[in-house]
C-alpha cells in the first residue's frame, strides 16, 4: 500500500510538471509570435526605407545632372 502511495504521489508530481511545461511552451509560443510580427514590420519598414533611399538618390542624380548644365549655360555665357 505504501508503494502505491509513493507512485500516486510520484504519478501527481509529474503530471503537475507536465502542465507547467505545457503553460511554459504556450507563453513562450505567444511570445514568439509577437517578436515574428514585430520583426515582420520592421522588415516591411526596411524594404520601404531602401525603397525611398533609391528614389532619393535617382532624385540627386537628376538634380546633379541639371546644376552641371545650368553651370554649363552659365559658362557659355560667359
């Protein structure tokens, strides 16, 4: 009787462990879903900021293309 006892309590004790594992891996899923959808965004963010970047630097190119000609009609008038 005493050995069945020890095993009951042994069998519990398991148990008990088997749910605090089982909360503990829930939280921890949920909490890498939200870093997975937060890194998502900023991902997101970074192709937006490259994306942008590029126009701004086609943007300067053009720019650049027409002081050099506006330096060039200058000096032509020269």
């Amino acid at each position: 009787m005493d050995l069945l006892k020890q095993l009951e309590g042994k069998l519990q004790l398991l148990v008990q462990q088997r749910n605090q594992f089982r909360d503990e891996v829930t939280a921890l899923k949920a909490d890498r879903g939200s870093h997975d959808e937060e890194l998502h965004g900023l991902r997101r963010r970074l192709e937006d900021l490259q994306t942008e970047h590029a126009a701004l630097q086609r943007d300067r190119e053009a720019v650049k293309k027409q002081v050099e000609a506006i330096l060039k009609m200058v000096e032509g008038l020269e």
